[in-house]
C-alpha cells in the first residue's frame, strides 16, 4: 500500500534525464514501476526491454525490495529493541520483553491484567535502555475509556522521581467507534517519528468491532476491516520499528480443541494469524496472574506467573515484597 503511493523518480541514478521526463509523464509511481514486466514497461515507454528491465530494478532497489540472507535477517533481528514487562519471568518468556517490529496480543478476559500489563509498558518504554526501556514515548489508544494517568502516576511514583515527566511521555486517544480509532491508526506514521513513540497499545482492539458489526449479515464486512487494519499494523511496526500492543477479549470456543479452554480470542480468524506473539493471561490467586505464550513462530509454549500489585507488574506477591 505505502510502496505503490511513492512517486518519486528523481532518485533512479543512472537513468537519462529524458527518459525520466517520460516516466513522470507517464506518473507511474515507484511501486507500480517495480511490479511491472520488463515487456510492459518497454512497449509503453517504447524503448529496449534492457533498459526497462534496468528501471525497474532501479525503483525495487530503491524501495527496499530485495532479499535478505539469513544472516542480514538474524542482524535485523539484533537490532530490533525490548521493553521490559517489569516481571523478569515474563521478560524471559519473550526472551527479553516486548519486542518492536511486532504485534502482541494479549487476550484475557476481564480483571486479568491487561490494562494494567499495559499502563506498566507505557511506562517501562520510557526508561533508560539499560534498565529495560527505549527512550521513548508511547501512543495509547484507549476505546474501552479505562485510561488512568492516576494509576499510571502511583505504578511510576515507585521507580521514577519525575512523574510528571513520565505521564507527558504518553500521547492518549480516546475512541469512541472504530471510525474515529482507524483515524488515530492513520496518523500513527507521521506521529511515530515526530513524537519519538516506542510503544502502542490498543486496549482492547475488539471493544468497536464486537459492539459495532453484529450479526451475521455484517461479518464479512468486519472481517475485510480486521484484516485491513491488522495488515496496516503490521506494516507500522516493521517501517517505524515500534513494538504494537494490543488486547483482546476471551469469547466461548466455536472450536474446544483448538486453545484447549474452550475459550478463544474474539476476532476470529481475520486477526488470529497477525500477532507474532499471543499470550493468554488469567487470574489466579489473589493479585497473582497467569501468563501464557501461544503458538509464536520463535519461542517455544510456556507458561508464566507474575504479579499485579500496587507497584504495577511484579515477580513477587505484594506480601513478599513488604517482607524483604
Ligand atoms: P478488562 O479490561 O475488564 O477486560 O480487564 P483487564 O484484563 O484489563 O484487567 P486490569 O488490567 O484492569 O486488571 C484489573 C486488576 O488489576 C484488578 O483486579 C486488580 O487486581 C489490579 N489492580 C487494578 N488497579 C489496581 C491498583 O490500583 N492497585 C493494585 N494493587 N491493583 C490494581
Ligand atoms: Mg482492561
């Protein structure tokens, strides 16, 4: 989407300054260029196959499209930054936090700990890159109207002295439907950079699908937008390198065997392949919680217990921390 809206042909060096003049007459875009045939472009431009061919390697190298090795993948992958749950068990199930360049899901139904996993990482990205953050802000989304700046001061008022600081970090869209949320979503590109955003959360993605589309008729409509939205996700966290966090809500099992709960996440199948890591929370006793990884393509099952307490997201229970 974003390649084929590129129109600059100024930057195809080695190209001669006529045949440019023809391309921008013809205003073909970047990534129409580079989809095209060496036939094609050479008919329509009429001059030699070679040089079409020539041109059109030209714009795919210049938007980036190539192959990697596995190697300059494993780089990439390197280079991609973490935030820090603030629960070291859990930072281990992901090897080391919440990672940029992806989307993860979490899913739980309610008082599991979500929001509040969520309030911890609009904190945590801010921290210094050795203590677990980014230096950067975050953009939160909030369609369910849970959005505390109270929580979120006490949660930082235990780790950090400038919490004022802390809470003008955190650029806050409240949503009222799924038109006005896809309208934050498309200022997300120009905001990131400007704004230096690590981190986005949408607490929940679900809230405007489930309550908007109801019934059958409106399905596939819905499910057309859930992809278009999920693919444009996608798309902002690998070009930006920010790490997305969404939630999502627990809804009956169409399918018992397929999450073994006979439970699984709304949504359906338009969204359930985008996330690179879900991870299922629940409750267990008291503020302790339950965490588990499910079906990431790099880390294998496990399951986690961590804390939800007064300070935010923590390894030990509140009574153990009054004790040390
Ligand atoms: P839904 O949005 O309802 O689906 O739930 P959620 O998964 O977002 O739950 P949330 O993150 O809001 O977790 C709620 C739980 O966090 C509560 O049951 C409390 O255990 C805990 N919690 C929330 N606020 C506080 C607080 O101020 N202090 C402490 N100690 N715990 C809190
Ligand atoms: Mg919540």
């Amino acid at each position: 989407m974003f390649i084929v809206e590129q129109t600059t042909m100024i930057q195809l060096e080695g190209i001669e300054k006529e045949l440019l003049k023809k391309l921008e007459q013809k205003d073909y875009s970047l990534g129409q260029l580079s989809l095209m045939s060496e036939k094609e472009l050479a008919e329509d431009l009429e001059i030699e196959e070679e040089l079409a061919a020539l041109i059109i390697q030209k714009a795919q190298e210049q938007l980036g499209i190539h192959p990697y090795t596995a190697a300059e993948f494993l780089e990439i992958e390197r280079r991609r930054g973490r935030i820090t749950t603030g629960s070291e068990e859990f930072d281990s199930m992901l090897n080391g936090g919440i990672w940029t360049g992806e989307i993860t899901e979490l899913v739980g139904s309610f008082s599991s700990g979500k929001t509040q996993l969520c309030f911890q990482l609009c904190i945590n990205v801010q921290l210094p890159k050795d203590l677990g953050g980014l230096e950067g802000k975050a953009f939160f989304i909030d369609t369910e109207r849970t959005f505390s700046p109270q929580r979120i001061e006490e949660i930082a008022s235990f780790r950090i002295k400038n919490t004022k600081k802390v809470l003008d970090n955190i650029l806050v869209a409240p949503t009222s439907n799924t038109d006005i949320m896809l309208a934050y979503i498309n200022q997300l590109e120009k905001i990131i950079p400007e704004e230096n955003i690590k981190l986005v959360i949408i607490d929940s993605l679900a809230a405007h699908f489930r309550a908007e589309f109801i019934g059958k008729d409106r399905l596939v409509e819905r499910q057309q937008k859930i992809m278009n939205l999920a693919e444009k996700l996608v798309e902002i966290a690998v070009d930006h390198d920010v790490a997305i966090v969404v939630t999502n809500q627990i809804i009956a099992a169409i399918d018992q065997f397929l999450y073994g709960s006979g439970e699984e996440p709304a949504l359906g199948f338009a969204w359930a392949h985008r996330p690179q890591q879900r991870i299922f929370l629940r409750k267990s006793r008291g503020s302790a919680r339950i965490a588990r990884l499910f079906d990431s393509s790099r880390f294998p099952d496990r399951e986690i217990l961590f804390y939800v307490t007064e300070q935010g997201i923590s390894d030990t229970s509140p009574a153990s921390l009054e004790f040390y």
